[in-house]
C-alpha cells in the first residue's frame, strides 16, 4: 500500500512540473524493484506530450542490489520433539491443530559471486510470524520462570493460539544451475530476535481476551532453510536448530519447522 501511494505521489508531482493540462491522466507500470510513471498532458504550444519517468526503489549495479522490494512469505509450521515431527507423550499438551507462519521482508539485498551471475549470496531485514493454534484447552501463564499452564476441563476455547513475533534476518546463497533461466536452488541460514508475542482466546465464558507477553519463548533463535524455484515464487522449507522455549524454561529438544511459499523472491 505504501508503494503505491508513493508512486501516485510521484505521478502527481511530475504532472504538475511538467504538464499544464489539468483533464490529463497518468498511467502506471510497475517492474521488479522500479515503476515507470507515464504521465500524458501538453506542452506550451498545447500539442499532446508523453512524459516517463523512473520511479526506482532498488538501487543497482551490475553485480548488486539493495534496496525496498517488499517479499512475502506463506507458510505452515509444527513442532519436532526430539527430532519427530509428532510431539511425545511428554509434551502431548503441547500438541497443535495448526500452526500458520507468514514473514514480511521490506528490505532485501543481494551480490552475485561470480561474472555470469550463477552463484548469488542474498539477505533481507523483515518480521516473522510464527502462530500455534493448540488442540488441547491449556491457558499459558505470563511472566513464569518456567513454561507455566493450566487446563480448563469446564472450558472449550473455538480458538486458542500462541502468536510469536521475530525481527528476522535470512542469509542466503543461491545457485542458477540453467543459463540464462532464473530457476535457482538455495540454502542458507536465519536468525532471530524476538520482539513480541501473544495468547488469543475464544469461548462462549469469556469471549476473545489477548494476552501479551513472552511466555518463555527463546528470545534468540537460529536455524536452516532450503528453497527451489524462481526468483519470483519459491518454495521453502526451515529448521530452526534452536529450541521453541528459552534455555532451561520449557521442553528440551522441542523445535519449529515450517514449509510455504516464499513471494518476491529476494
């Protein structure tokens, strides 16, 4: 939203610098990283005038880029407890109905290693969203020295959710293994910091009631991910090494892994 406010606010400057007739329109085309404004009006003799201009939001060079090019990430993440995707007896509260994950990544970057463009080393700066949706009525407690919950046996929540939020960094190196195609192969890593998290209740008692609060979250997280696909749309898949819960206050060995889309490949 806010890149197409922007543009409009350049068509609209560069009209009335360079056009005096006010019935003229404006047409917009966006490009990966850039817009062309196209601005139609009349010059001082009244005759019809075509202005472009050149809206760019990536600055390049030949073998680098950096700049605002919004990316977005779809994608379903579960736990792996103990290096199983189905969570044990021991931690069966824990069990999940369904866990989205979305990331938002405005500033991306990348170099090319080599002359021809095939090998690339890429990062980007942005916000993931990693949401547990729990099959079992468990309320966690805030403000715990350990992973704290109760369970309601009088009380069924329609909707019950733990939602963490990390400041996100991916470094990635991709390879382009058909010439001149821009299908790629990519692996890399990606780190994080937590910078919010909430619970969001649902039942016919109490309604909806937020929560926020960290609730014993690793504040710090680390991990792998693999991709394939275009620079466009890319499928991927993560592994964060580091545990859900923080050192010493929740499950051991109790990890996140998701699979999705990636959009705007960076």
């Amino acid at each position: 939203m806010n890149r197409v406010f922007f543009i409009t606010l350049m068509a609209m400057i560069c009209h009335v610098s360079l056009a005096q007739d006010t019935d003229s329109t404006s047409k917009l085309r966006e490009g990966k990283g850039e817009s062309i404004v196209t601005i139609n009006g009349t010059d001082k003799e009244g005759k019809p005038k075509t202005t472009r201009v050149r809206v760019n939001f990536v600055r390049h060079s030949k073998n680098a880029y950096f700049g605002i090019d919004p990316t977005l990430e779809f994608g379903w993440n579960r736990f792996m407890d103990h290096g199983k995707l189905k969570v044990g007896a021991g931690n069966s509260d824990l069990r999940l109905d369904k866990g989205p994950e979305f990331a938002f990544y405005p500033v991306v970057g990348g170099v090319y290693l080599d002359k021809k463009h095939v090998l690339k080393l890429s990062t980007a700066l942005g916000v993931t969203w990693n949401t547990y949706h729990f099959e079992k009525d468990i309320t966690l407690q805030k403000g715990q020295d350990q992973l704290t919950y109760t369970i309601d046996e009088d009380k069924h929540f329609s909707k019950n959710l733990l939602r963490s939020k990390y400041l996100t960094m991916p470094l990635i190196f991709s390879i382009y293994p058909i010439a001149k195609s821009s299908f790629q192969i990519n692996l890399g890593a990606e780190g994080g910091i937590l910078i919010g998290a909430k619970t969001k209740q649902i039942s016919k008692e109490d309604g909806k009631v937020k929560v926020n609060g960290s609730f014993n979250l690793n504040p710090v997280r680390y991990g792998l991910r693999f991709g394939l696909g275009t620079e466009e749309v890319n499928i991927y898949a993560k592994y964060y090494m580091s545990d859900v819960f923080a050192t010493g206050e929740g499950p051991k060995d109790f990890n996140t892994v998701a699979i999705g889309i990636n959009i705007g490949f960076f």
